[in-house]
C-alpha cells in the first residue's frame, strides 16, 4: 500500500515511508516510556525511561527511517512491542475481563503484523507463550498462542521459495556435517 501511495502521490520520493517508519519508531518510543512509567520508585522509572528513548532514538535510527528499504525493522520492533505490553497489560484493566481479553486478542495481531516488517520476529511467538504463562492468563490463552502461532509460523515459512536441492549440500558429501563442524568450531 506503501508503495502504491508513493508511486502515485509522491511519483516514487519514498515519504510515506519515512514517515510510516518515523511514526513506528516515535511509537515505540511512546510505548516503551509508558511502560517504563510503572516501574517503583518514580525517581528510577525516570532513569530507566531516559535509557530507552536514548538508546532508541539513536542517529542510526534517523538513517533507518530515511532508507525506505530498512524501513520494515521499526515496523517489526513497534509491531513486536505492541505485541508484548498490549498482552502484558493485565493490571491497566484490573476487574475488566473484557478489555483485557480484547487487548490480547489485540496483542495475537501485532504479533502477526510484526512479522511482515521482518521474519526475525517469528520468536515473538514462544516469548508471548511466555508472557500470558507469567500473567497467568490460564491454559486457553496459552493455547491459543500456541496454536495461532504455530498455523502463523507454518504459513510464513511455507511462502518462502525453497534453495535449489541441487545446490544443498547432501550428507553423503560431508557437506552437511562440514558445516555443523564449522559451526561449532566457530561457537567455541
């Protein structure tokens, strides 16, 4: 859609996604600083907020934003945070099943939003299993996660275009385990 509005509107200058990737990061920001509000005492959740919005708003943030080819990674990282304070918001809506069930549903869709600025963000998944494990949010929901992240996982990974078999390395050549022995020698 981004695309399609440059194209037409701005005959391919890439503003809509600077500001697309702009927006992303400032809510990030935003997110992370309302969140960093919680944490007691005030004088400490002050620190801990100056830290985030520095280290979030850095000068490779602002050339993030000004490549219209890196924009996905603010989309991804605001999706994914999104994701985790939408879900881990039990005690803004203490007494109010509904609002907080909506608000998880809210945070299933930003996970899967997520995804589509970066397939690195298919960890989110396990990590959101976590959190409603740690909100106690009950086997349902736990469930749940898992299932959709699972279908989720299963979909993406099935659209990607698969190596050329003739170009894998097979294990009758070695070439399989020359690389997990590369691998580990490289981990150690």
């Amino acid at each position: 859609l981004l695309t399609a509005l440059d194209v037409e509107v701005f005959r391919g200058i890439a503003y809509p996604f600077i500001v697309a990737a702009a927006a992303c990061l400032g809510g990030t920001v935003w997110l992370l600083w309302r969140e960093t509000g919680r944490i007691q005492p005030a004088e400490i959740a002050t620190t801990v907020g100056i830290f985030v919005v520095m280290f979030l708003l850095t000068a490779v943030a602002a050339v993030i934003c000004a490549i219209p080819m890196d924009s996905v990674y603010p989309q991804a990282l605001f999706f994914s945070a999104l994701a985790l304070v939408m879900f881990d918001g039990a005690h803004d809506f203490a007494g109010s099943d509904g609002w907080l069930q909506w608000r998880r549903i809210g945070a299933v869709g930003a996970a899967i939003a997520a995804a589509f600025g970066s397939g690195a963000t298919l960890p989110l998944w396990p990590i959101l299993i976590w959190v409603a494990w740690r909100a106690q949010a009950g086997t349902a929901w736990i469930a749940a996660i898992a299932t959709a992240g699972v279908i989720f996982i299963t979909v993406y990974v099935l659209g990607l275009p698969l190596r050329d078999q003739a170009a894998a390395p097979s294990i009758a050549d070695g070439g399989i385990l020359a690389q997990l022995l590369r691998m580990g020698d490289y981990l150690l």
